[in-house]
C-alpha cells in the first residue's frame, strides 16, 4: 500500500482540473484498518461527459493504470444522486454501502435514497448514488472529514480518501 500512497502523492494532482471530470476520489483500503480484511486501490470517478471519460480512456490518459496495473473491469454506475458540500474536497473517509436493486413490478415507487442509510459520527461532505441496470446492483458513498464510528461488513466499506482531484 505504500507504492499506492506514493503513486497518488506523486501523481494525484495530474487528474485536478481533467476536462469533463466532476471529481476523482483516490481511495484505498488497507487490511487491520477501519474493519478491512483486505488490501485494496479502487479510484472513484464522477464524470460530468462522456466526452471527459472517452477522453481519459482512450487518448493515452489510462495508459498508466494499463501499465502498472494491468487490464482492469471498470465498474459503471449512473448517477441517481450527487450532493457535494462545498467542502467537499476536505473529504478523508467515504463509506459505501453497496446493495441490489429487487425485482418489482414498477421502479416508480422505489427510492434509493432511503435504502443505504448509513449512519456514521461527523458531517457529510458529500452523499453520492449510482446505480447499474445491467446487474441491477447500486452503491451509496457518504464522504467525511472525520473517519465516521462504522465498521466494515459485507455490504459496508470504508475507505480512506488519499486525495480527491476536482
């Protein structure tokens, strides 16, 4: 995890001020901290075009995760909601509850924003929902200044925000 922590110190700001981009938020995980069993670098893109993220992908900007990390699933969720305080960027930890979306007879009724509540201590910087139709799954994040009182769990991570590029 230090190469990854080194790699965002060196490197984090190169996406600050991307074309198209709304925010990146580079988190990671790290095994014996806030509940993780587990290792993990998984950065956070919000797009605001498509045409930012066409860019990013395939005008040489991913090359350097291609090289370091080899080909990556890149996991695609549709904005349902996106609220960021104007403190936004003084974010440290997000948690992300990750859910499925059942089966019903109508989505008219349904509402995401009342299933992952997530209760953690400190204010919320920033309250984001996505989901994909394609799996039918979503994931709510909460990003706070403070690390909030939550534990990890099946369907709970928590993640430490090593920098956030607006």
């Amino acid at each position: 995890m230090g190469i990854i922590r080194n790699r965002v110190q060196e490197n984090g700001m190169k996406t600050d001020g991307f074309n198209g981009l709304d925010f990146k938020a580079y988190l990671i995980t790290e095994a014996g901290k806030n509940g993780q069993t587990y290792n993990s670098y998984a950065p956070f893109y919000m797009w605001n075009t498509h045409e930012g993220m066409n860019t990013f992908l395939f005008h040489g900007y991913y090359d350097n995760i291609l090289d370091s990390f080899g080909w990556q699933q890149i996991q695609i969720g549709v904005p349902l909601v996106l609220d960021l305080d104007p403190d936004f960027s003084n974010s440290q930890y997000v948690v992300e509850y990750a859910g499925r979306i059942a089966e019903t007879p109508s989505l008219a009724s349904h509402s995401l924003l009342e299933i992952a509540d997530v209760e953690g201590s400190g204010e919320c910087l920033g309250n984001v929902v996505v989901y994909n139709p394609d799996k039918w799954g979503y994931s709510h994040f909460r990003f706070f200044e403070e690390k909030p009182d939550v534990e990890a769990s099946d369907h709970l991570t928590v993640y430490e925000i090593l920098h956030i590029s607006r």
